[in-house]
C-alpha cells in the first residue's frame, strides 16, 4: 500500500542533451487498485445470494412433494432475493453519493424535519428490538416525531437549526446512521438523535448504547464493504456500505464525519455541516416576493 512507484523516462531534447523525466505514479496505481478491489468485492457479494439462490431453486425441485421443505426452501429464496436487491439498492445510492450531484438540488433545509424523517423511516426496526428512539435539539428534548399539530405548537418555542443542502442527501446520512445504531445494540437501550450549533457549524449526533467498534477498526468502518463482524452484519441485512455512502453523502453537502466508539459501551457519530447562512428567512429573497 506504501510502496512508491515512480515512471522514469529518457528522453533526448537536443543533440547529445539527455533528460529523465520521473513522475510518480503511487496515486494511481492504488486509485486502480482500489477499483479493482470495489469490483471484486462486488462481485463477491452479488454471486453469494445468487449461487444460494439456484441452489436453493434446484433442491426445492427434489423436494416438491413435502409442503414443509417447499415452504422452508422459498422462505429462504425469498431472503436471499431480498439481499440482492437491498445491495443493488445500496451500489445505486453509492454511485449516487459518489457522483456528486447531490448538491444540484440544494436547498434551505430544517435539520429537525429531516432528524424526524430519518427516525420515523427506523421506527419499525426500533419497534422490533424496544429500543427507543430520542431526539433533542441544543440539549432540549422534543417529540421524535410530531403531528402538523404538535409541530405547529413548537414552532418558535424551540430553536431549529438549519443547512443548505439536497434533502435526500442528509436524509440518507442520519438514517443510515440510526439504522446502525439500532443493529448494533442489544434490545430494550436507547438511540439518541441530537442536533444543535456547535463553534458555529450544525452538529448532527446519533448516540447508541450497543457493542461498539473495537479500536483498532475505527479507521476502517467508513470503507466500503469494510464490517467488524462480516457473519453479525449479514444477520441484520448489512451489506458493509451503509457507511461509505453516509461519509459520501456528508462530504457532498460539505460536511464532515467522526465517530467516537467504545466496545460494550457504545457509539456516537456526529455529523458536522455548515450552518445556512441566515437563520432566519430572508424577506428580500426572491422566493419572498409574490
Ligand atoms: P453494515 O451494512 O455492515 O452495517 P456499514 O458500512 O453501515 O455496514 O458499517 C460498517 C461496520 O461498522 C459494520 O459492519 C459494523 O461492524 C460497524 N458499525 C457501524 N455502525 C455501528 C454502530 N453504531 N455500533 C457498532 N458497530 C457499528
């Protein structure tokens, strides 16, 4: 990984004049190697479910007579079909976030309405475990997720932040993030969402109380198909992207992402962004004027 390849050429410029160009090429070469590897990887993890499938396909075939092999057999063609599509919808939202045109559609974005959103989309997964979902903004708590009723209400009694950034982009961040956080901890804990401005920038935190990452992992988590525990991930229908998409997606709007861990006690991740330039709206902004 650290080897430095160098391209040296000869060159003659004029009569009896030599010169030696050197280039290095260390950047490209792993920038290939690295791509060679994504496919590799790729392939890997679609020709699994794949090969499960014909399998399974082929022995449901012997097996046509005994209803409970039929309906053990397709239950499991069913969930390996269901691995093949959560992946191909993972690489679509990887190429997405890679390319960048998340930014095409920026906009003036309520943080809170987008915390709610993420949370309401885990609500189901959170359910299944008692885990409860919790979410504050600059240390106050508010309702995880509120009716147009209750939201009207709390208008202007609690301080919103905000973000210039593609809705979907930001969303797709704190969800994958909550969604974590809900796989990798024990039933009946909490996942914290908590959003506020800190030094001046939107800080966007989501806090569990599960295994943790091991030190030694930290640094690899954001690479893609990169997991601590492969066999673990695969059990909660984890492909090993969920986080290289969110760094992407961070990384478009501008922003930045940490993680803090400690094995059996937890994580937090925090996602820094660029607070919208005006807090409040602008009255002489076009979108004003009738
Ligand atoms: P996966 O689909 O496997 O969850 P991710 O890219 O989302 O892939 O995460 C990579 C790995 O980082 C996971 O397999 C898991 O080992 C670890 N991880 C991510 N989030 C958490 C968390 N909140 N708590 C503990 N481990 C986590």
């Amino acid at each position: 990984e650290d080897t430095l390849y160098l391209h040296v050429r000869v060159g003659q410029i004029a009569d009896g004049l030599f010169a030696v160009f050197i280039s290095d090429m260390s950047e490209q070469r792993r920038f290939e190697a690295m791509r060679r590897d994504f496919v590799t990887n790729v392939s890997h993890e679609l020709k699994t479910p794949a090969g499960a499938i014909s399998l399974l396909a082929e022995t449901i075939g012997d097996a046509a007579d005994d209803p409970d092999a039929v309906k053990y057999f397709s239950g499991r063609i069913a969930k390996e079909s269901e691995r093949l599509t959560e992946l191909v919808h993972r690489l679509i939202d990887l190429q997405k976030a890679q390319s960048a045109a998340a930014m095409l559609n920026a906009e003036r974005l309520s943080v809170l309405s987008v915390a709610r959103e993420a949370l309401a989309e885990n609500q189901v997964k959170a359910e299944s475990k008692h885990i409860g979902l919790a979410l504050s903004v600059n240390g106050r708590q508010v309702p995880a997720h509120a009716d147009a009723g209750e939201l009207a209400a709390e208008s202007g009694q609690v301080l919103d932040v905000f973000v210039v950034a593609d809705r979907e982009t930001i969303k797709t961040a704190v969800k994958n993030l909550v969604e974590n956080a809900i796989n990798y901890s024990p039933e009946r804990t909490t996942v914290a969402v908590g959003i506020g401005v800190e030094n001046g920038k939107v800080a966007i935190r989501v806090v569990d109380q599960g295994i943790g990452i091991p030190a030694a992992s930290l640094s690899r988590i954001f690479e893609r198909f990169y997991r601590v525990d492969p066999a673990r991930s695969r059990e909660t229908g984890g492909t090993g992207l969920g986080l290289a998409i969110t760094k992407h997606c961070v990384e478009d709007c501008g922003g930045t992402i940490a993680v803090w861990s400690r094995e059996g006690e937890g994580s937090t991740f925090t996602i820094t962004l660029p607070q919208a330039p005006d807090s409040q709206p602008d009255p002489q902004s076009d979108e004003a004027r009738p």
